[in-house]
C-alpha cells in the first residue's frame, strides 16, 4: 500500500531520501531505496577506477620503460592506501558521520583525478603513484563510510542480501572499466615511436582522468544535497547487550577473523586476475594469445557480475555463512580440477571462478561488522584496511610461480579459500566478549 501524501510530497520525499512505506499495522516507516540507488552509483565509480590500473599498467610500463616490479607498484600504491589509511577513515566516519564521509571521499578521490594531468605533463612516475595513493585513499573513505551504511539500511536478515545488490554495480565498473580505458587510453599507446609520440600518449591519460575528476565532483555535489536517512542501527543499540561498553574494536573474534577473510579473499582474487592472462596463454593450458587472452578476461569479471545479481536473491534465503562456505569450496575444487587436468578445462575452471567470487567480499563485510554497535565504523576501517591482501598474495604466489611453475602456484589461492570455507561455517559467529573485559572497558569509560 503506497502512502497518502500527495505527489508532491512523495517526490519531496524521495528527492530527500525520506520516503516512507506504510508496515502492515498502517504506520509510515522509511524506505530506503532512494537511499540505496544513489549509493549504488559509488560502487560503480570505485570499480570502474579500480579496474582502469589494469589499463595503466601496461601503458606506463611501456612509455616509462619500465620493468615488472617497477610496473607492480602501481598496485602497491594503491592497495597500500587500504592498509594505511582504512582506520583513519573509520574513525573519520565515526566523528562526521556517513553522509560527509562519503563527500570528503569523492572530492577527495576527484582531487586525486586531478593530479594525473601535471603527472602526465611533467612525465613523472612518482607523481602517478602520488596520484594513486591519494585516489586510492579517497575510494578507502567511500568504502568505510558506504558498505556499512547499505547494511543498516534496512532489516538486518537481508543485509547480505542488500550488499550484494549494490556490488553487483561495482562489478558492472569493473566491466566497463578496461573496455572504455583501453578504447581512449591504450589506441595511441599502440603508435608508440618518436619521443613526441611518447609525450602525446602519455597525453592521453588525461582527458579520462579530467572527466573522472568532473564525475566525482558532481556526484560530491548530489550527496551535499541528498538527506540520507539516519538509522538507528548505527549506533550503540545494535550491540548485544552485555557489549556496549567493549573497549576495543580489536575484542570482537569475529571482526578479526573477518579481516583475515577479507585479506584472503582478496589476495585470491588479485592474484587470480593477475596471472590470468599468462595463464591462459600457456602452451599446457589455452595456448591463446595475450590479445585473446585478455578478451576471454572478461568472462572472468562478468562472471562475477552475474554471480552477485544471484546471490543478492539467494542470501535472501540461505543463511549467508553457508553460502560463503559453499562458493569458497567451489572455487578450492575449481582450482584442484585445474591444476590437475590442465588443458582446456584448467582454463575454464579457473574463469569459473568469477562467478564463486562474487558474493564473497560483500558477504565477509556483512558478517565481519554484525552487531559491533558503535565501533561499526571503526570495524569497517578494520575490513578495509584487510584489503592490502591484493598487493601480498599476487607477490607470493610469484614466487612460487617461478620456483614450481604457474599452473602448480595456484595452490596459493586455493589455501586461501580454504581458510573463507572456515570463516563461513565458524569464524563468522559472534561471541560474547568476557564479562571482566566489559567491566573493565566501563570502569575506564567512567574514569
């Protein structure tokens, strides 16, 4: 049943994110999807820049005459940033709120846009990876401040749900990234002769960077204006009841393990997409060229597209530790099936892997931070901070992919998995913390 305001009160509302729906007793309660739809817009901008370092690799790699190490530190820079900068911005968030956290990490991510043009114009790597960092520290903010904010926003049972809906859209960037950032980054890099033609190409990282940078700002804009709901779920009173005065986020077993869920997962899935194209280009294996290599890439993204619009229906009715535990199997037997067989089947094992990835950040966010009251904040700089997984594993599993060969390295991402496989069946369970801790952190809180 919709309300009884009138038009115009209901565009109002939802103009200010305060619509409301009436509950079965004929209440007005708040809707949230106005909320959420514009919240989705961010998930697909931080995809779609994330996505673009893939572009920016191979074309910095070539017009700085780079080596791989040196080429790698563009997702030091960046993946570094999670690490260094998550607590900040959760605590950050916890002192402004959502809202403002959300606008101090788009303009800030809009300024970084900024700096890849004298970056490009002074042909300067360490400017780039200044360039990265600071973007990457914007994004950090956008992800502490709206990943728990989607979960609060509405009933606690779909959460998981919810949060899988919304990073469904961050696979759609991920998607679209390296299509149009090869389409208006990668087409002149392939003249690549004179020193002029060097300077034009380098060029060419600017006009996208500008246009990001105008995205970001306006989007800045719209969530100035935009009234996002407050939900009480944010504070305290989600806490269990024994827990309200825990004196440190660092109490919470679940949380912690959920960080190392978070650093694996991630680690597996960068590492994964890292060697992808090698691995494909294996005689053993695909045997395809890098060029084809990379078109089949895509699968890979797309399939974890597809997986989250799925999961996003199905966390609605299994609990969501189970289905963490089961895709995280899934990918193991993917990964064992590959490095058993190779061939053909290796290769599509793997890129079957997208679609079992895809409900698993989300999904480890949702019950890392469940029921964490007011250190929620602090527990998603916590979750972010974990991110810093995709700059390690990639480097470990290379190691072992010179010692033992590519295709035996994927071992490493399948002990990875193994670990998401515990966290889904008991990891994720909330425990009480200590009466004697809890006394302790009030008598301190007192104090």
């Amino acid at each position: 049943m919709l309300t009884t305001l009138s038009d115009r009160q209901q565009i109002s509302a939802i103009a200010t994110g305060g619509a409301k729906t009436m509950n079965a007793n004929g209440n007005q309660q708040p809707s949230y999807m106005p909320a959420l739809v514009v919240l989705t817009s961010l998930f697909f901008m931080w995809g779609f820049i994330t996505s673009l370092n893939d572009i920016l690799i191979p074309h910095l790699k070539a017009i700085f005459t780079l080596s791989y190490t040196q080429a790698m530190l563009i997702q030091f820079s960046f993946f570094g940033a999670y690490f260094v900068m998550s607590l900040p911005s959760g605590y950050l968030v916890e002192k402004l709120g959502y809202r403002r956290g959300i606008i101090i990490g788009l303009s800030t991510a809009g300024v970084a846009c900024l700096g890849f043009y004298p970056a490009a114009s002074m042909q300067s790597y360490p400017l780039f990876l200044a360039a990265l960092f600071v973007l990457a520290s914007g994004i950090t903010l956008l992800q502490v401040a709206a990943n728990p904010y989607v979960t609060v926003l509405g009933p606690p049972a779909t959460a998981a749900s919810r949060l899988n809906l919304t990073q469904a859209f961050n696979s759609v960037g991920t998607t679209v990234g390296p299509f149009l950032g090869s389409m208006f980054i990668l087409t002149v890099a392939t003249t690549a002769g004179s020193p002029v033609d060097t300077a034009s190409e380098i060029e060419t990282v600017q006009g996208p960077y500008l246009i990001l940078a105008g995205l970001l700002f306006a989007i800045a804009l719209v969530f100035a204006q935009f009234k996002l709901p407050v939900v009480k779920g944010t504070d305290a009173t989600t806490a269990p009841a024994d827990d309200h005065n825990v004196p440190s986020v660092w109490k919470h077993s679940h949380l912690v393990l959920g960080a190392v869920a978070i650093f694996t997962y991630v680690g597996a899935e960068v590492a994964i997409g890292s060697f992808l194209v090698n691995f494909m280009a294996q005689p053993e294996v695909g045997g395809l060229t890098e060029q084809a290599a990379g078109r089949y890439l895509s699968l890979y993204w797309g399939g974890a597209m597809l997986g989250r619009f799925i999961g996003s229906a199905v966390l609605r009715t299994v609990k969501p530790g189970y289905v963490l535990a089961f895709n995280a199997a899934c990918a193991i037997a993917l990964l064992l099936i590959a490095m058993s067989v190779a061939g053909k089947v290796a290769m599509w094992a793997v890129l079957g892997i997208g679609l079992f990835n895809s409900i698993m950040f989300p999904t480890i966010f949702t019950l890392g931070v469940a029921r964490l009251g007011r250190h929620t904040g602090e527990g998603s700089g916590v979750l972010c901070m974990a991110i810093v997984g995709g700059a390690i594993m990639p480097v470990v599993q290379g190691y072992f992919a010179d010692t033992i060969g590519l295709l035996s390295s994927f071992f490493v991402p399948a002990l990875c998995y193994a670990y998401i496989v515990f966290y889904g069946l008991k990891g994720h369970i909330v425990r009480s913390v200590p009466h004697s801790e809890v006394s302790a952190g009030a008598t301190r809180a007192n104090m």
